[in-house]
C-alpha cells in the first residue's frame, strides 16, 4: 500500500492551528503525518520553518503543548498513522523516560533523527523506539546488504531530490534506483523524501515501487491560500491507496 506522509510543523502558527490542518488535512483523505517540535538550531529547515520554530520557542515553555496536542489528537483519530522528527536537542531536553511516554501515548510510529546522529539513533534504539533509516544515494552494496536483513516493518528514506546527481550502478532513473534496492533484498519499507512537490512526482515515486512519500513544506507553504492549498494537496492523495 503506498502513502503519502504529510510534513506538518508543530511550530507554524500554533501547535493547535497545526493540529487544526492536520484534521483539515484528515477530512481530505489524509492518514499519515510527519510531526515535530521546535529545535533551538535546526539546520536543516527551509526558511519558514526556522522562523517559525524560533517563534514556537518564544511562545512555548518546553514540550509538554507539543506532546498533549499530539497525543489529544491521537485520542481523537485512532486511525491515523504518526511519524516524528526530533533534532537531538529537543530529544535531550524532552528526556528519555518522558520522550518514551509520549511515544507509546501518542502511538508514533518511527522517531526520524534530523541529521543522523548516530549517538542519538543509539540512545532511542536503547529504549526500543523504532527510527527511520537512510539509503544511501550511491547504492552502497555492504549497507544494502545489511538492509536486506531488516524487518519489512522497517522504515528507511531514500533521497528523492537529489536522485538525478549520479547513476551509481548505471541506475539514471529513480525507478531504476529503486529496483536496484529491492534487488538487493532489501524488504523494509522505502519511502521518497525531499522534492516531491507535485502529482507528476508523487506519481514517479509510486510508480517505482516505494511505500510511501514524504510531502514537505510544498502544502504549509499554501495554508494562507486555501483553493491553492487543497488543489496541490488533491494531485497528491490521487496517488494513496
């Protein structure tokens, strides 16, 4: 079954219009989300969403608003499939005991790490929180071999955006990159991130045999302009199933 995964900030606006949109979202066909929660140096975030996470953490006073809106909105749509992203400084200051909590409470699928952080992706396999995995770009043979030994419940990102910088293995095509993958062995669950701003490429992702795709800021960008907002945001549920 191929998804498409809804980046949603908590920090845009308020925690509570963000929770808001993703009910909106919800109403439109929508079962998947990405959340977060302001980091004190997110580097890898567009423009808007470092504004608005500087914002958020004027407003704020920690991460107990973020966890309750969240976990209310689980209470409220058991249904719906959650993803988080946390940079390691949120995740330190939330702590472990209470970040586990809220995992279990909220019933957040995976933990995705901005950045990597080994330390940090050791920290939260240590308290048996699953996290999102990365493939590599170059279709590192060893690393694909040792992802074919993973779970198929297993998430892993592999780089839509970026796809067209090189063709390792003679894969020009992102269809081409993706069979390699699976070719591979490797089971897990492959989802699209990065670039996917359009029903054209959502429907390239699916069509190379990911799981699932992650949309970006291509929707919060139009929450100011909402016939723009729910056509854009059509192009991509035509592709759920």
């Amino acid at each position: 079954m191929f998804q498409p995964i809804y980046y949603v900030t908590g920090s845009l606006g308020s925690v509570e219009k963000s929770v808001q949109m993703m009910e909106q979202y919800m109403l439109h066909g929508a079962r998947a989300f990405q959340v977060d929660m302001p980091s004190q140096n997110p580097v890898y975030e567009t423009d808007l969403i470092k504004q608005a996470m500087q914002d958020a953490l004027k407003r704020y006073d920690g991460y107990e608003p973020y966890m309750d809106s969240f976990c209310a909105l689980r209470q409220r749509h058991p249904e719906a499939v959650l993803h988080c992203v946390l940079y390691p400084d949120v995740i330190r200051a939330i702590g472990m005991e209470r970040l586990t909590g809220f995992v279990k409470e909220a019933g957040v699928s995976t933990v995705m790490v901005a950045g990597g952080d080994a330390e940090t992706l050791a920290l939260l396999a240590g308290h048996h929180i699953a996290t999102i995995g990365r493939i590599d770009k170059n279709l590192l043979d060893d690393q694909l071999k040792k992802i074919s030994l993973e779970s198929p419940d297993r998430y892993y990102n592999f780089n839509y955006k970026h796809h067209r910088e090189q063709a390792p293995h003679g894969c020009e095509t992102f269809q081409q990159k993706i069979a390699y993958i699976r070719n591979a062995g490797v089971r897990a669950k492959i989802l699209a991130v990065e670039g996917v701003k359009n029903g054209d490429m959502m429907r390239e992702v699916k069509q190379a045999g990911t799981d699932g795709a992650l949309v970006g800021n291509a929707l919060m960008n139009l929450w100011n302009d909402e016939t723009a907002l729910w056509e854009l945001f059509e192009q991509f549920q035509a592709f759920a199933c």
